[in-house]
C-alpha cells in the first residue's frame, strides 16, 4: 500500500511538473506573439501615414493645372492653333 501510494505520488508530481512547464511555456509563447502583433500594429500605422501621404501627392501631381503648367514650362507644349485642330467623327 506504501510502495502504490509513493509511486502515484511521484507520478504527480510528474505530471504537476508537466503542466506547470506547459503552463511556463504557453506563456512565454503568448508574450512572444503579442510583442510580434505590437510591432505588427506598429508597422501598419506607419504604412497608413505613408499611404495618406501618397494620396495627397498624387492628387497634387495630378491637379489639372499642375499638369498644364508642367506640360508649358518643361515640355514647351502649347494649345493648338483653332484651324490646325482636326476632328474625327466617330
């Protein structure tokens, strides 16, 4: 009776032992991913800002008399003469 109470004893303590490294490890693990899922959030408010940044670029870049005046000062293009313009019917 001695030696079944001593061997389900050991057994656990085993098994006590077995879930609290289970338990020690579950933690470490979940602070691992929350630490990689901070960073994660990190990085996407930091590609949102650049996002928003581009947009009012490119609305800028795109703003029709931004484009006229490019198309003037650096390309020297110029608006066709009236009588030189042809029109295709379709």
């Amino acid at each position: 009776m001695n030696r079944v109470f001593t061997i389900s004893s050991i057994g656990l303590l085993l098994a006590l032992l077995a879930s609290a490294s289970a338990v020690i490890y579950s933690k470490y693990y979940s602070r691992l991913l929350f630490i990689d899922i901070e960073k994660q959030e990190r990085a996407l408010d930091q590609y949102e800002v650049e996002w928003g940044q581009m947009q009012l670029e490119l609305t800028t870049l795109a703003d029709q008399n931004r484009v006229e005046q490019s198309a003037l000062k650096e390309l020297r293009l110029v608006m066709p003469l009236r009588e030189k313009t042809i029109y295709i019917k379709p």
